[in-house]
C-alpha cells in the first residue's frame, strides 16, 4: 500500500528555512503538472466551445488591427516610413506577437480569479494555476504563428532561412516576460478588481513605447525610450527570426531574458507566500 504524504504545519515563517521552501516548490511544480495539463484542456476547450468562428478568433483581432493601421497608413490619417519589410506585413507580425505577450501577462490573473472556489475548498498545489495558464498561452501562441507562418509567403516573405529554427526560443521568451509581470500584478489583482481593470490600459500605453505598429525612431528622445523598453528587443528579435535577419541587438535579447527569468523566480516564491492569505481574503 502506498503511504499517504504527511505534511506539518507550523506557525514559523517558511523564510526562516529558504532551503525547505524551495524544495517545497519544486516538489508542488511536479506534483501539479498533471492537473495543471487537465486545466488547461479544459479551459481550451470552453474557450473555443461556444463560438462559431472557434479557433479563428485567435487570427481575427490582430487581423483586424492589422487592416485598421493599414488603411490608417494608407489613407494619410498617420504616414509610418522606415520599416524594412512592406507594413502591413510588419504590423501583422508584431500584433501576433504583442497578442502572446499579452496573454502571457493576463493569465495568471484570471486562472487565480476563475478558481475561486476551488481555492477555497481543495488543497493542490497552486503552482498548477500559473502552469495551466503557460499552457494555454503556448497552444494560442502556436495556433497564431501557423497563421503568420501560411500568410507571409504570400507577403513576400520567404521562410526557407535557418534563423526561423530560434523562433521558438523568441516565443518562450515572449511568456516568460508576460509570466513574469501577470505574477507581479496577481496578488493585487485577486483583491482589487481595479488592478485587472486597468491592465489593459498599461498594455495599450506599452504597445505604443513598443515596435509593434510603430517603426522605430531614427533619433531623438523617442528612440531612447523604445531602446528602454525591454520589450522592444524581444519583439524585434522575434520579428527578424521570422523575416530570416540578422538580429542587431543579441546581447539585450539575452540580458532582458536572464531578468526576466530571476523575476520570475522572485515572484514565484512571492506568489506562493501571498496564496494563503489570498485564498483567506476571497473566501471571506
């Protein structure tokens, strides 16, 4: 018979022992793989259940977005110049990219805020609900780069380059990045619904600090504030492995990812520690 686990609860602070807690960590990683696998199917599924256009609607907003700055450029309304590859092909390209980034930075969020009631009646590892909203966002982040892999031969774009081979290293650094700031906003978010309400107005001022519809200044102060942004390396270098590129900026490439991944781990362990009085405050 398999011995059942025996876990001891005491009232000293888990920082006392930082060893323990990160075995402890570890330890709720693996064991919540599964059910992180089984929520995240589940969630796939009612995503796309009830919808009549499915999977498409993965393809539809930044299509959209696409076609509103393009008849924006094309019009005169805003005359953007610089980009090396035809616009509407830049701009397609980076909301694809700026879509996984921002599922990235939303999931954490709403998979603690939809498992409410779980919370508060089961005992699992917590872990699961960050993992399950990584999984989600990969499958639509590989879903929405078919579509950009279909479309850009017939843009021009030739995708017979090695560089297309590190595409994939660009898209786990796209939600590492987003993991990253959706944990840093999660414990204030599961108590303050303002927090997930203004989200989406922070993300509508970076994408515009950010070469996603935007080429990048020539000079001036503005280049200095897309050249602070992290996010404009990842995007970039995203962009250029897809077009087969040259990437100029590497070294930031793989500074902003080295960050990205120790907050990650920082947040990780701050989320852990917040979980229980989070669980307290929503089930009271």
């Amino acid at each position: 018979m398999k011995e059942l686990q025996v876990k001891v609860y005491t009232p000293e602070s888990v920082l006392r022992g930082p060893s323990g807690m990160i075995r402890d960590m570890v330890a709720d990683l693996l064991a919540g793989r599964e059910l992180a696998w089984r929520l995240a199917v589940r969630d796939i599924k009612a995503q796309y259940r009830q919808t009549f256009l499915g999977l498409l609607w993965a393809f539809i907003i930044p299509l959209a977005n696409t076609a509103v700055w393009f008849f924006l450029n094309l019009s005169g309304v805003v005359d953007f110049s610089g980009t090396a590859m035809p616009y509407p092909v830049y701009v397609f390209i980076g909301t694809i990219l700026w879509a996984i980034f921002s599922d990235a930075v939303n999931a954490p969020l709403q998979q603690v805020l939809s498992a409410r009631p779980m919370l508060a009646k089961l005992n699992f590892p917590r872990e699961a609900l960050i993992v399950s909203g990584v999984y989600q966002t990969f499958f639509n982040a590989l879903i929405r780069m078919l579509l950009v892999l279909l479309i850009l031969p017939f843009c021009g774009i030739s995708l017979w380059h090695q560089e297309l081979l590190l595409l994939p290293f660009g898209l786990i650094s796209l939600i590492i990045v987003g993991t990253s700031l959706g944990l840093l906003i999660t414990p204030l978010g599961a108590l303050y619904n303002d927090i997930g309400r203004a989200v989406p107005l922070l993300m509508q001022f970076a994408m515009f600090i950010t070469p996603v519809v935007f080429p990048m200044p020539k000079d001036g102060w503005a280049l200095s504030l897309f050249m602070a942004n992290p996010l404009t390396h990842i995007l970039n270098t995203c962009r250029h492995w897809i077009a087969g590129w040259p990437v100029d900026n590497l070294i930031l490439f793989l500074i902003v990812n080295i960050v990205a991944i120790m907050l990650l781990l920082l947040l990780w362990a701050v989320y852990r520690l917040a979980m229980p009085i989070l669980i307290e405050r929503m089930s009271a």
